[in-house]
C-alpha cells in the first residue's frame, strides 16, 4: 500500500533539521564558498601526476600536436588552481583574521609560485623512488607497469606534493591530498612525516606513517607496517612533539610490522621482521624476528 505524503510533516522535518543548525555545534559552521574543495583537490592531485609524469597521463582536453604547449597550458592552470585552493586554506591559519583580502591573494600566490619552484625537486625524488621500486620488486615488470599500476608509488607522489606544501605551512590542503591517496591505495602517509629518497614500498595496503616519522634513504617498508605513535592520550598537548620513530639509512621493514614512539630509532642497515612490535631503539646492522609460533593441526575424523 503506498504511502501519501503529508507536506506539513515534512516541513516540520525539514524545519527541524534547519532549526538545530544554530544549536551552537562545530560542525554547524557554513562555508560552502571559502573552504578548500575537495572534490578539485583531487582533480588538482590528477593534474598533478600530468606534470610529474608527462608521458603517463593524457589530458583528453588538450591537443598534443604540440606536447610542450600543452604542458605549459596544464601547468598555467594547475598553477591558477592550486593558488585559488591555497587562498581558501589560509583561512584556516591561526593569525588569518588578521590578514586582508590582498594580503591573502599576495600570500597564496607566494606559496603557489614557491611550490612550483619545488617541482623540479619534487621529480628527482620520485625518479629515485621509481628506481628503488624496479630493483627491489621482481615482480616488476616495467617502469611503465610502475608508474601506471603500482599504489605504493601513487602514495609516495602524492606524500612529495603534500609534503612541501606542509613545509610551506599550508593548513588542510596537504592532508586533503595525503588522505587522498590513502583512499585510493589503502596507504596512509602524512604529509608531515620526512622521508628521504629511494623510498620503496611493497603492496602497500594498511601501510601507516604518522606525521613525525623521520625516515631515510633507501628504506623499504610492506604490507601492513605501522610507524606510528606509541600513544596518543595526550591529545592536542603532544602536537608539534616528535611522537613518531626515526628510520635510517637502508632498513627494511616486513609485513605488519609496528614501530611506534618518537624516542624510538632504527638503526641503519637493520631488517625488521615481519609481525614485531617494537617500542625501543634497534642498533644498526641488527636483525629482527619474531620466533616461530607453534602450529597446531586437529584432524576432525567423521565416524
């Protein structure tokens, strides 16, 4: 049996809803036209990857008769994007009530043309993750599979983009690309975190690096590895503390590993073991495991 509409109980509802908008609430706050835009974050983090690899990811928009000129048409407008996100993100700083309108527009095309200035630098790191990948996977077939299938190296592009915009104290936008990628790819790297060049990660998927991670040259992390904090009960009071572990030079950390406190310091040339939990320093060129668990088999026999 269908059911007739009653349009004053609906507007009641709708009313109701409406009403509790001004319950005072943090999540009440209405800023359709000035926050950063999620939805062109990502179209920005697409972009993006057209300018970090130019052969790999066609724009249809464009004519390529001319690939340079449509390089330089991608990047004016990524560059117009990125200021324009830029600008709505300062809002968010602490002292942004103090700026003007032409002191927001002077700043976010300030950062904007910085970051650009990083770019080339932001290419030789992910060339050096593109080569560490190809040499520690067997698997791999090709830079070309690399670049176009792999989540790992996904993550790490889109954590070198956020990462410098983090470094250019950018509120919100570089978490909104990080966060991103983490959905894409299943692997959660924050762009606070610092990481060196020749970063390889394999499969990727439950891969967590928190935002105070230091991590060097040639590490290579798995499946389910957490490099996290050991805890977060402090809150807000622990923010801008070194919470999470030091990574040197040429580790390699196996699959579910936890690596957690911002005291805690793995030495260079050291393998970490798939499965361990690790709370405290590990000295250089150490190995280690877990000891094998003991496997129990029970036969169920059908009488």
């Amino acid at each position: 049996m269908s059911v007739i509409a009653n349009n004053d109980e609906i507007n009641e509802i709708v009313n109701a809803i409406i009403n509790d908008f001004d319950g005072g609430k943090n999540i009440d706050t209405v800023k359709l036209f000035s926050n950063p835009d999620k939805t062109e974050v990502r179209e920005l983090v697409q972009h993006f990857f057209r300018i970090i690899y130019p052969g790999y990811f066609c724009d249809r928009s464009y004519k390529i008769y001319n690939p340079k000129n449509s390089f330089a048409v991608t990047i004016e407008d990524v560059f117009y994007h990125l200021k324009k996100q830029v600008f709505r993100a300062l809002d968010y700083m602490q002292d942004s009530d103090k700026m003007t309108m032409e002191q927001r527009e002077e700043e976010s095309y300030r950062i904007t043309k910085e970051f650009f200035g990083k770019i080339p630098m932001i290419r030789e790191y992910i060339e050096t993750d593109l080569l560490a990948t190809l040499d520690g996977d067997p698997a791999a077939g090709s830079f070309d599979e690399i670049i176009l299938a792999y989540p790992g190296l996904m993550a790490i592009t889109v954590y070198r983009i956020a990462h410098e915009l983090y470094l250019l104290n950018v509120p919100v936008l570089p978490r909104l690309m990080t966060e991103y990628a983490h959905s894409e790819t299943g692997i959660d790297i924050h762009p606070g975190a610092t990481i060196g060049k020749f970063f390889f990660i394999d499969h990727g998927t439950g891969i967590v690096v928190g935002e105070t991670s230091i991590i060097g040259n040639n590490v290579k992390i798995y499946q389910g590895v957490t490099i996290g904090a050991l805890s977060t009960r402090g809150g807000q009071k622990l923010a801008g503390k070194k919470r999470h572990p030091t990574i040197c030079d040429n580790v390699t950390i196996y699959a579910n590993a936890s690596i957690l406190g911002g005291d805690t310091i793995i030495g260079e040339n050291t393998v970490i073991g798939g499965s361990t939990f690790i709370t405290s320093s590990i000295e250089a060129n150490t190995k280690v495991s877990m000891k094998n668990p003991e496997m129990e088999i029970h036969t169920s026999k059908n009488e």
